[in-house]
C-alpha cells in the first residue's frame, strides 16, 4: 500500500481536490483522520494543520509521529518576490527558511545565525536553509524549483520587503513551508514536497491585485492529475 498524505494550511486551499477525492474514491474506516482508497495500492491522507509556523509544526508532526506514509506533500498558495513569476504558477519549493525569526538590530534584521545562536550546518539546516535533497523531477513534479521564505506577518511594507529580498533572495513567501520542511528533515521523511501557486506579488498590501481563485483553481487542477499519477503508475 502506497500512502500518500497531503498537508495545506486552510480547507479552502484544496476544496476541490477534497471534493474530487470524495467522488474518485473510497473513504477509509483507518483511524487516520480523512483517508480514501483510490486503488487497492494507494491511500491518500489529508491533513489541514491550520494557519501559521506553529500550528503547521505541530500538526505535522503529532501526525507523522503517529503514521507512516511513502510521501508527505505541503501545497497551498503564496506569494512571489519576482516579477517574473507569472500569478497562477505553480512551483516546487525546494529550499525554505524562517525569514523572521531573530532580532532587529536598528536598520538590520539579524536571523538566529547573525546573532551566533545556531549555527548554519547545524541540523536539520545547511548553509542556513531547510534544504529537500530531492529535485523536482526525481518526484514527478516537474515544476521549476524556487526558494522559500516563511513568516509570521507577511511582507506588506515597503520597508519590510525590501529588508527580506535583500538579505534572502527568496522566491516565494508563505507562512508555513520552511515549518513543513524542518518537520519532515528532523523526522527523517525520505520522501517530501511543498508546492505553492502564486496568488499574489510581494508589494505593499493591495488585495485587489491578487489572484487567489486563480491559484487556487491551477493547484488543484494540479494536485488532482498529480495524485492520479500514483494511480496510473
């Protein structure tokens, strides 16, 4: 048996693959929280772990810690430092960090290997990022790979941005990759991926821009062809 668990923030994010799956599939009587059968070979698990750093930590983990699965896949939407990322892309977060947590020293933030707190190859980190060893293609995602950044108050100044892009170099910002990634490093997860669609830029708050039903709709039009995939191979 094959057990795929897929994790997001919000119902909303993956509604229609939650729908899909419901129609497509069995639900299990497992003790595992919304299970379906989709062949006799494959099992897909959906864990909403609610918003944020630590929510994400620590339902990920109570659930890993509880259940075995061939794979554990984050997907959700996020923002985009680049201009050049069209709104609606998927992409395949391959290296994610947390962007605020350390200290302000006046104009500068310092992260917890500025102030000498951590050091940068120390597990599960490498040269300070929370790094999949795995590449897109390896995982049938063919995605174009891009890096991460995750906090707690999103960018919404000009301040604020300019401050994250210059001192990480970030693709894409969400508030949860980098906690899905230090869960599955630390717990020694094989097999693991966090994929996000931009819904939006990285610029002073202006939520008439964004791109929300768009993102939404070309991930799981995704997510569905890509859990089907374990089906046909």
């Amino acid at each position: 048996m094959f057990n795929l668990l897929v994790v997001a923030a919000t119902p909303f994010e993956i509604a229609p693959t939650a729908e899909w799956l419901k129609k497509h599939g069995k639900e299990t009587q497992t003790s595992a929280p919304t299970s379906w059968r989709l062949t006799n070979e494959v099992e897909v698990t959906l864990l909403i772990t609610g918003v944020g750093i630590h929510a994400a930590t620590y339902s990920l983990t109570k659930m890993l810690q509880s259940y075995k699965f061939g794979f554990v896949l984050q997907v959700g939407v996020g923002g985009t430092f680049d201009t050049d990322i069209p709104l609606g892309s998927i992409c395949f977060i391959k290296k994610d960090c947390f962007g605020d947590l350390g200290a302000e020293d006046h104009e500068k933030e310092l992260d917890l290997f500025d102030i000498g707190l951590l050091e940068p190859n120390t597990p599960p980190y490498t040269d300070g990022w929370l790094v999949n060893s795995l590449e897109s293609d390896e995982q049938g995602l063919h995605l174009s790979p891009c890096k991460g950044l995750t906090v707690n108050t999103v960018s919404g100044s000009e301040n604020t941005i300019a401050h994250r892009k210059a001192k990480f170099g970030a693709d894409v910002e969400s508030m949860e990759g980098a906690a899905f990634h230090y869960v599955c490093l630390n717990e020694q997860v094989q097999n693991f991926a966090q994929v996000r669609a931009i819904s939006n830029y990285v610029v002073p708050r202006d939520k008439n821009t964004w791109k929300m039903a768009e993102a939404i709709n070309n991930l799981n039009i995704w997510l569905k062809d890509y859990i089907a995939g374990f089906e046909r191979a």
